[in-house]
C-alpha cells in the first residue's frame, strides 16, 4: 500500500489506475479527481484514521482510498464535485457568468482540471466554476476566460507587453482591455490581439504616431524590464521598416513572451464594466 503525501499549498491528484493508498494532503484545499468515474459508483465514509473511498462492489477493479486532509473529491470529468472532511462545495456550471455579493478579497482562487475553484478565506463552503468566464462581485470583478486564447488572455498579454507586468495586477486597464476585446468581432485570436496591440499602443502614444525605434523600446522594456542596447533594438526595427512587421504584430510577437502563470492562476481582476 502506498502513502502519497501532499504540501501545505493546494494539491490535487488523478487516480490514474485503481488500487490501495493512502492521500494525506497536508495543507491547502486539496482534490482528488476521480476521471471519468460516476459518484455512484464508490462509497464515501469517515473512519478513525482519515475518509474512506471504496469502490462498490462489481467494479471493474478495486479502489481502496484512505484521505487524509483531503477536501474535494471530482468525479465524471469534473462534473460533479463531493466535499470531504467536512467540507461543502457549491457547484456552478454552465453559464457564461455568475454574480456574487461578496469581495473578490475574500476568496482565494486556483485552477482546476476545467474550471475553477473559489475557498472563502471564513471557511465558508467551497465554490467551483466551470465553463464560467466572468464573475461579478461586490467590489470587482474576475475574468477567467483563458482557455483557447480567450479574451483573459488576449488582454493580460496585451498589457504585459505593452505596458509591463505590474499593469496585468491592474483593474482598470483591465477592464479598459475587455471591453474592447468583448466588443471587437473578430474571431480570430491573434487577429483580436493585434486589434488589442494597436489600442494599448495608441494608449501610450495619444497624440503623435511613434516612431519605429519608439515601438520597440516600449515592447522591449515592457517585457524585459531594461531598454534594449541599440543592437538589440535594431534587428526589431528592421522587421518594422521593413514591413515585415506591423507594431501591433511586433506586439502580438512581444506578447508571447508575457508570463501569465500567476493571473491564470488567480484570474484577471477588472473593474468599470460589467458584462
């Protein structure tokens, strides 16, 4: 029998074969995803040494879980969610947005399998969202539409590399960024994201058309966090006096390189306007 042992961050496991362990998970909310198993299909129960997963009887092979500081079990491709230990989860599913009449600062988010996973930091019951892209609370709002080079994506990159990383913490702009990109029709995402490129570079420059040297010390600072020396900067001016490049493809090129693991990890806040 095996003993896996988890963090003190938010953990999560797939059981990819049946068998006997044991899952201690430690700190954080941790989850363990069942793949395409129903819920009927195992029995939960609480015993002295942690919560039991056993599958029923007649089942293909045989799973023997003992959970320990585990919070979420995941069943039917994350269709379903069950609390464990204690924990209650509330489910919502299916709508492209949701409303909730609490801060934003009062939940800690992180990603699931498809969705994602609210913990309110007063231990009130768990949330999970799947195949919601935006949530509205009481005092911002959240994007979480990232998945397919989504409108969260476009514009978090949009913003990193145009006006550095500390602007994709920042509401505003990002509201400013989806409601552009909510109301352009393209749909093609690289396409929408030069249309974004364009926006933000004229953002910067309200007044007068940029030079190309200017472009690209802008992208370059914004991604990189120096000026580029006059042979770095000179191969990007190339591209532009060329024509190979416009500035809003040079951006969307720029873009690529914009880390975005932390704001998809805790999606991308955005305040005046609403969907």
């Amino acid at each position: 029998m095996s003993t896996i042992t988890g963090t003190s961050s938010n953990d999560a496991w797939t059981v990819a074969k049946a068998g006997t362990f044991t899952l201690n998970g430690l700190g954080g909310v941790d989850t363990l995803y069942l793949g395409t198993s129903l819920k009927s299909e195992y029995i939960v129960t609480t015993q002295s040494d942690g919560v039991h997963v056993d599958s029923v009887s007649g089942a293909s092979a045989a799973l023997h879980a003992t959970l320990q500081n585990m919070e979420v079990l995941v069943y039917n491709n994350g269709r379903d969610y069950q609390g464990i230990g204690g924990q209650e989860v509330a489910y919502f599913n299916g709508s492209t947005s949701a409303m909730y009449n609490k801060s934003l600062a009062s939940f800690n988010f992180s990603p699931l399998s498809n969705g994602y996973m609210a913990q309110p930091k007063d231990g009130s019951p768990l949330f999970t969202f799947t195949n919601i892209q935006r949530i509205q609370f009481n005092d911002q709002n959240l994007a979480l539409d990232f998945a397919n080079n989504g409108n969260a994506t476009l514009v978090a990159q949009t913003l990193g590399a145009v006006f550095g990383a500390s602007a994709i913490n920042n509401p505003v702009y990002a509201g400013i960024g989806l409601k552009a990109a909510d109301q352009d029709t393209n749909t093609n995402p690289s396409v929408k994201l030069q249309d974004l490129m364009q926006l933000a570079l004229s953002a910067v420059f309200p007044n007068t058309k940029p030079t190309n040297a200017q472009v690209v010390d802008t992208l370059y600072t914004a991604v990189l966090g120096s000026h580029p020396t006059t042979a770095q900067a000179q191969q990007y001016i190339n591209m532009l006096d060329s024509g190979a490049y416009t500035p809003a493809s040079l951006g969307a090129m720029a873009a690529q390189f914009v880390n975005l693991t932390g704001v998809i990890h805790n999606g991308l806040p955005y305040i005046g306007y609403d969907v």
